[in-house]
C-alpha cells in the first residue's frame, strides 16, 4: 500500500492572492486630480467663511471693548483671561481681532464688488458702443491701470487725507481696470456668436443684450476675478494700515493691529503675529477657493 501524502502546492494560492490583488481598484490621474480640487476648495472654503462669519459675528462675541484697557501687562502673553495675549497698551487682542477682521473684510468686499461692478458694466457695454467711445473708455482705463495700486492710493491719501470712502475709491480706481480689460475681452467674443447677433438683429437694445444675452455667459470668469480683486484688495488696504494711511483710531484693522504692534516682534509677542496669520489665512483661503473653482471649471470644459 503507498503510505505517500500529496502536498498541495502553494502556487495556486500565489496565484489566487495575485488574482485578488489585481482586482484592486485603480486611482487613475485624473481621479486624484479631483479629489485634490476637491480637498482645497473645502480647505479654502472653510478659511474664507470663518472670517466672513467673523467679520459678521466677531464683535458680538468679543470678551471685551476693543479700546478698553483690561490688563497692566504689555505684550502678554495666551492666559485664560486674554487668549491671544495683551497688546502694546495692555488691551486684549482677541477682542480687538474680531472687531478689526470686519473692516478689513468688510472694506475689501464693499471694494472687490463696487470694482467688479464698474468693470464689467463697462466691459460689456462698450462692446455695443461705437468704435470711437469704446476706444475711448478703452484709453481712460488703461491710463488707471498704468498706476500702480499703492502710488495712486498714496496720492489720494495726501491729497484727500485718509477716511474709508477714500480708500474703498482708492482701491476701486485701482481694481476696475483689471476687471474691465477681463470682461471687455469675455464680452467682445461673446457678441460675435449668433444668438447675440440675432438679439441684435430683432431690435433688442443694447442693455438688454448686455444684461440677458452676454452677462449670464460671462458670469463665472468675473465672479472668479472678483475673487482675485477681493485677495489684493485685502493687501492694499492692510498695507496702506500699516503705513499710517488707513483705517484710523479709534478703530483698527488687521493691519493698523501689525503695525501698532511692531515694537513687540522682537519678543515673539502674539499681539503682532497674530493679526498677521488672520491676515495671511483670510488671503490663503481666498486664493484655495478661487484656484479651486478655476480648476474645475476649466476639468468641465475638457
């Protein structure tokens, strides 16, 4: 009688395993792509709507005035008492923080739209002019926007003095030249195709083809831009605060907070950085959206 025992190979059982693992779904590129876009437009919509609600809701919730002196000690340090510390005159910064973030987000907003607003209202509207005014209007911004941003509102400033209608004109004069050579080139395509020439044709008048036949075909790419406006607008503004130029006291900005609290940078003080990262995060923010959307506006054309 054989007595012999038939070992089974472990081949099949490699062989099944690899099978298996085969089997295995693939990320291909263009899944990976999305899933990033995704990752940062929920990165940057979160930063972004945690200083608008700030800017809303900020003041409410302050432990404290934001010009009330509550503490003896200068530059202090986080304590249960003042979370981000104590500034240069003993106030507390997480109070003046939440106050400051509504009008640097505030100002920048009421800016980036009234640019926007201006722009592209001349941006479409010169398209249905004549050549010679639409060359002209044409001429008029391209002299605004050969001036840079920070020049035209230092001029304003000594020229006016400073108050916040000035510096949401100064940022206006300084953004809508951007916005209008964008729509002007949106809308100019846009009315050569054909729906447009036959609103044309049938007699529409020229706001409504603006209004009903161009804007709602151009409407992403400029609320995109205004995306980017509202970014250096915030820069504009939290520079000219850090100059002296700005927002004024009794009231502050995040950049009249930096720039009051400069002599603290050498102690590593929170009543500088502090206002500097809500500045940095509010821009950081802003820009993820915008990249975001941008990017997958452009994956569904593909």
């Amino acid at each position: 009688m054989n007595n012999t025992k038939v070992i089974p190979s472990a081949k099949g059982n490699t062989h099944q395993h690899a099978m298996a693992g085969s089997r295995l779904p693939i990320t291909s590129p263009k899944q990976r792509n999305r899933s990033r876009l995704q990752l940062t437009r929920w990165i940057g919509l979160g930063l972004f709507s945690f200083w608008l609600l700030v800017a809303i809701f900020g003041p409410l919730f302050a432990p404290y005035p934001m010009g009330a002196f509550v503490s003896d000690q200068i530059y202090g340090g986080a304590s249960a008492a003042h979370l981000l510390g104590t500034d240069y005159m003993g106030r507390d910064m997480l109070s003046r923080i939440l106050t400051g973030a509504r009008y640097t987000v505030g100002l920048a907003l009421v800016a980036a739209l009234l640019s926007t607003l201006v722009g592209a209202g001349f941006g479409m509207l010169t398209v249905l002019l004549p050549h010679w005014l639409e060359e002209s209007i044409r001429r008029v911004f391209d002299t605004l926007i050969s001036i840079p941003s920070k020049m035209m509102a230092l001029v304003m400033v000594s020229a006016f003095g400073t108050s916040i209608p000035l510096l949401i004109l100064a940022a206006v004069l300084s953004y809508a030249p951007g916005s209008f050579r964008i729509s002007h080139s949106l809308a100019k395509n846009l009315a050569t195709l054909e729906y447009v020439q036959v609103a044309s044709t049938r007699g529409e008048g020229r706001l409504y083809i603006a209004a009903v036949e161009i804007f709602p075909n151009m409407i992403q790419p400029v609320l995109t831009d205004m995306g980017m406006r509202f970014v250096f607008i915030v820069l504009l503004l939290s520079g000219m605060s850090f100059l002296g130029l700005g927002v004024q006291p009794p009231v502050a900005d995040l950049g009249s907070l930096v720039r009051e609290n400069i002599g603290g940078l050498s102690q590593g003080a929170l009543a500088v950085i502090a206002p500097a990262l809500a500045i940095g995060s509010l821009t950081v923010g802003a820009n993820l959206l915008i990249d975001s959307l941008s990017n997958s506006r452009d994956n569904q054309k593909e």
